[in-house]
C-alpha cells in the first residue's frame, strides 16, 4: 500500500504561505491539506476559498479540502472553482451524505467523508460506494497540535474492514496528533494517508520529518 502523507497548513506561516507550500513539495509531500473552519461547526474559524485559491496557485499537488462546517453544500461550486481537488465533508453536518458526496463528485473532485472521534462508522457502509476517500479524526477537530486519541487505532481498523468489506478503493485518511509516535500505529491498521500539521512545521527540518514519517511506515510491514 502506497504511503501518502498530507501536510496541514492550519500549522503553516500564513504570511508565507507559497513558501511554506513550495517546501512541503521540495520534501515530496502528496497531497497538501487545507483545514476549512466556520466557528459554528467546530469552535474556531480559519479561512475560505481564497486561501485554497492562493494555495492553488503555489503548487500542483492534490489539494485536500477538509471542510469542518455546517452546510457544507453552500460552498461546494466556490471551492470547487478556487481549484480544490477534493472536499472532505463530516457526517455529522450532513444529514444527506449520500447527495451531498455525488455533487461533490459532479463538480468533479474527489469526495470524502470525515467521521469525529465520538461518530460511530455505521453510515459509512451505505456510502462506501460513492466515496474516494473516508477520514477518521483522531482528534476532536478544530485546531491543531493536540493529542492524538488512542481508541482511534482500534477504529482505524474497523473502518478498514468497511472499506475492504465493500470493495471500496477510498483512501483511509487520519487527521489529528499524527507523529512519529503514533503514525505506525494507524498506518499497521490500514491508513494510508497521514495528516501532520504540528509534526511537520514544528520539525526542526519539515521537508526531512515529512520524509521521517512516509519512512516510519515504510520500515514496518
Ligand atoms: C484539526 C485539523 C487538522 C490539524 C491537524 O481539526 O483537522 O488537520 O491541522 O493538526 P496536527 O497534526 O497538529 O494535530
Ligand atoms: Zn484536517
């Protein structure tokens, strides 16, 4: 299974962001992850679609969108426009998953769903179908640099098991306290694309650390 890892740049310099943005390519990043905020869904606000705009503009690689806010279906076509590649939205702000996953799909990005530490995976399975990409928080969402839940390592697997079970080809994300003490445990149960915000821009040298962690799983099969 191939290791992506995602840079958050909810951690980054924002004053310079293509920078920032320029380096976790240089340290050969897959995907960058661009953490969306509304204050209502999860209390703090960070940025909209002119950020994903700017970031767009910095560099070709994959730009995952992760949208913690209510109605996510309202800014669906602007994101879409402002060059997102997928947009990840959580269950719990999506009472029409199943519709709301196609659109994103219709607009041509890859859609995901997000799944808080205290949502049970049950809904996932009717979905499985219409999904490139499922997220298990393993934090509480909201800001970055805090620690990472262990209960979560049992629902990686879990989710795992859904996706293989419905011969899903989604990629299983984990987002939240992902560092070189705990991305082998996710990655031994079945993840494959690791979001680090605080890991990698706190690292004395976070092209290198992005290299650490893709190493990490690779050393443990
Ligand atoms: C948290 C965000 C994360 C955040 C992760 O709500 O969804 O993407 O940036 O940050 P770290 O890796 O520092 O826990
Ligand atoms: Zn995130």
């Amino acid at each position: 299974m191939k290791v992506r890892i995602a840079p958050s740049i909810l951690s980054a310099d924002f004053g310079r962001l293509a920078e920032e943005i320029h380096m976790c390519e240089e340290g050969g990043a897959d995907v960058i992850h661009l953490d969306v905020m509304d204050g209502r869904f999860v209390p703090n606000i960070t940025f909209g679609e002119k950020v994903i705009a700017s970031a767009r503009k910095a560099t070709k690689l994959p730009l995952d969108v992760h949208m913690m806010v209510l109605e996510p279906e309202s800014y669906f076509e602007s994101f879409a426009a402002a060059g997102a590649t997928g947009m990840t939205i959580h269950v719990e702000a999506a009472p029409h998953l199943q519709r709301q996953l196609a659109r994103i799909r219709e607009l041509g990005c890859l859609a995901g769903a997000a799944v808080n530490p205290g949502t049970p995976l049950g809904g996932i399975r009717e979905v499985a179908a219409d999904l490139d990409l499922l997220l298990v928080m393993t934090v509480n969402p909201g800001f970055g640099g805090q620690e990472f839940i262990p209960a979560s390592v049992a629902k990686v697997a879990r989710a795992r098991h859904i996706l293989d079970e419905t011969r899903s080809r989604a990629a299983l994300e984990v987002d939240g306290g992902i560092a070189r003490d705990t991305i082998e445990k996710v990655w031994r149960a079945g993840a494959d694309t690791f979001v680090a915000g605080n890991a990698v821009f706190s690292a004395r040298d976070p092209k290198a650390e992005i290299e650490t962690l893709r190493r990490i799983c690779l050393e443990t099969v």
